[in-house]
C-alpha cells in the first residue's frame, strides 16, 4: 500500500521537531570527542522511530522504506548528517534478514529488543583482503555440535562499539569447494560480548561521533540458534535487503546536502562584500541554486525507488541510480557550502566543512560509485561485464 501523502509529511514533520533539540553545537562536540549520541539515540528509541521498519507484532512501527528513507532524510538534514543517521540506520533497518529469513524464536528474541532501541545491532560484512568482493571473505565458521566455531577478521563495522549483537557474514564452505562464488557464506547474530571478539576503532576522516572498527573472532563459540536461516544461504539474504539499503543511504545524501545548502544559503544572505550581499553574485547564487536542482531531482529517484522496494518490484536500476545521483548532489551541495563561506567553510565554528567530510563518505559507503556505474553499463545498458 502506497504511503499517505499527509501521514508521511507528519512523520517528517515529528523527526525534525525531535531533532530540534539537538543543534549543530550537539553534533560537532560528539564528533569531536568521538562520543555516541546517547541522548538523541535514546529520544528517537522513545518516539518509536528505531522500530519504524519491523512489524508491528514485533513491537515495530509496522512501515516501510518510504517511511523510513523520510525518517533518515529528516535526522540528516536537521544537521545531524551521518553522525545523526547512522547512529539509528542500522538499527532501523540492519534487521531486515532476520525479519525475512530469522526463525519465528529468533525474531521474537531479538526483534522486539531492536524496536525498543534496547539492543544494538552492528554489521559485520567487509573484510580487509576482499573488499568490494564479498565471495572472497575468508572468516570461516565450522559446525561443532550444537554450534560454530567462527575465526576470522572485519573491517568498518559501524557501531560495533555499541553493538550488543553483530550480524555476521561468514564463510562455512570454502570458496574452492562451492560450485558458484556467491554459496557457502552464512549470517549469524554474534554475541559481541563473547570471548574472543575483539573490536578497535580505525581513526578516519568525518562521521567520528559513530565509530568504524575492526573486529576480530577468535575461536568464538556461536550456538546454532544465532544463526539466521539456512546455511550457506547467507549472501542471498543480504542481496534481498540491497536494494532498500540504497534507497536510504541515499536519502540520507540528501538530508547532508540539505543541510549544507540551508547554511550556504544563510551565509549568502547575510554576508555583505563590496556593499552588497555576496548571494547577489551570480557566482555565488547560481552554484546553490543548481545544488537545488540536483537535491530536488535525487530526492525523486530515491522517492520512486522507496516506493518501487515497497511494492516488491525489481528495482536494481532505480535503487542504484537512487544511491548514485543522491550521493553526488548532496557532496556538490556541500563543497558548494564550503566554496561559498570560503576561509569560513574551512573553519569548524560554521559547520560546513564537517557535512563536507561527511557527504564525501557517501560517495564511497556502502558501495563506491564506479561499482554503481559498472552495475548500470552492464546490467541496465547491456554492456559487457568489466570485471
């Protein structure tokens, strides 16, 4: 059923009312002190808004990627940005395989926990050796009884400092021994408080207030209960959660680009040189106008392909370009930011540079740009594969 016209514009008229009481100041001191935003976590887990995508008879909101893609938008352009989205992306949708593969005493486990924002929940995906190449992970998780025994290594879990539980891809058939790349991997739900799971955080550019981390599985003992549907099954059931992930990390690229160009616009305005207000120029008007343009035109593509993963249509194409053209214009949004503050968009008293960093992040995470392009030109135009 499509969504409400009336009732999605109340939901983001309640997410920007909440993140009202958190301004840029909030922001820049838990990215500077690389500290969790506990307190708005916490607020957004009351208003319900964690749960918004799990059903209802699992304490959730009941809604879909529209709602949620709404909910991201909203939190991101409140100058929130990736700090802000990322602190509760996760957890509003990292469960989705749970939701669709999980047993019913799996999801009546974790579930209702995740809602409630009581459990945190990290991904555990990429690895320093594959990369973009998920087949090639190596973490190996081997059945001992009634459990795994899982061994391995993760980079870029988000969150995994808070996370409570780390849903986790591993190998259980090695790559040489499965007759196509993408069989043998498996999902499980890791206790990350575990013996043997280790977490560090990677120092890196932006997004600091939600931390990046390596983590590490030494001999940690799984019961065969954590783990999530079949085994050897695992990679499809991410594939079935990519495309809405694309859709919200894409509306998140527009809530950055929001923000910037809301700040820019501002500092045009309010900035006089050579007796006029420099929004005057058409060097300095027309660059915030087309960063408009581009947030207007990404957002519709993201609008189209929320609707289209909701309505469970193939929609591969929508949901990259999605991703692809909301990264773009919310990093052209925010460089145009810094250009128009000039020395004052480098300076972190005006915030802008800090939207920079992270709208450049968009542009690599979850999924680089040139492997959306590399996607489009070989399943959309019919060229052949370049890889």
């Amino acid at each position: 059923m499509a969504a409400d016209p009336d009732d999605l514009q109340l939901i983001r008229d309640t997410v920007t009312a909440l993140c009202a009481h958190y301004d840029d100041a909030y922001w820049a001191a838990c990215e500077t002190d690389h500290r969790f935003p506990w307190e708005f976590y916490r607020d957004m887990a009351a208003g319900g808004w964690i749960g918004i995508a799990i059903p209802e008879h699992y304490g959730g909101g009941g809604r879909g990627i529209v709602e949620a893609a709404a909910v991201l938008e909203e939190v991101a352009a409140s100058g929130a940005a990736m700090n802000g989205a990322s602190s509760v992306h996760i957890s509003i949708f990292g469960m989705q395989p749970v939701i669709l593969h999980g047993t019913e005493e799996m999801r009546q486990r974790f579930l209702p926990a995740v809602a409630a924002g009581s459990l945190h929940i990290a991904f555990g995906i990429t690895e320093p050796d594959a990369g973009t190449d998920t087949t090639r992970i190596t973490t190996r998780a081997v059945l001992e009884g009634d459990h795994y025994v899982i061994n391995g290594r993760k980079v870029w879990t988000s969150k995994a400092l808070e996370a409570d539980r780390i849903l986790l891809l591993t190998r259980t058939t090695p790559l040489a021994e499965c007759a196509k790349p993408t069989q043998g991997m498996t999902l499980f739900l890791v206790d990350k408080h575990s013996p043997g799971v280790g977490v560090v955080p990677i120092p890196k550019m932006g997004r600091n207030a939600v931390a990046s981390c390596e983590t590490t599985y030494d001999d940690v003992i799984v019961p065969a209960a954590d783990r999530v549907g079949e085994e050897g099954q695992g990679f499809r059931y991410l594939i079935d959660g990519l495309n809405a992930e694309r859709v919200l990390v894409g509306a998140e690229a527009v809530g950055v680009g929001r923000a910037a160009l809301r700040r820019a616009v501002a500092y045009a305005k309010e900035r006089v040189v050579f007796d006029r207000p420099i929004g005057k120029n058409q060097g300095i008007a027309f660059p915030l106008a087309e960063a408009h343009a581009h947030l207007r035109a990404a957002n519709l593509m993201v609008q189209q392909a929320a609707r289209m993963v909701d309505a469970g249509l193939p929609c591969g194409e929508e949901a990259n370009l999605a991703k692809y053209l909301a990264a773009e214009a919310g990093f052209f949004a925010a460089d145009r930011a810094v250009q128009t503050l000039g020395g004052f968009g480098y300076a972190t008293e005006y915030h802008v540079e800090r939207y920079f960093r992270e709208a450049r992040m968009l542009r690599v995470a979850p999924i680089a740009q040139e492997m959306i392009l590399s996607y489009v030109a070989e399943h959309v135009l019919g060229l052949p594969r370049s890889y």
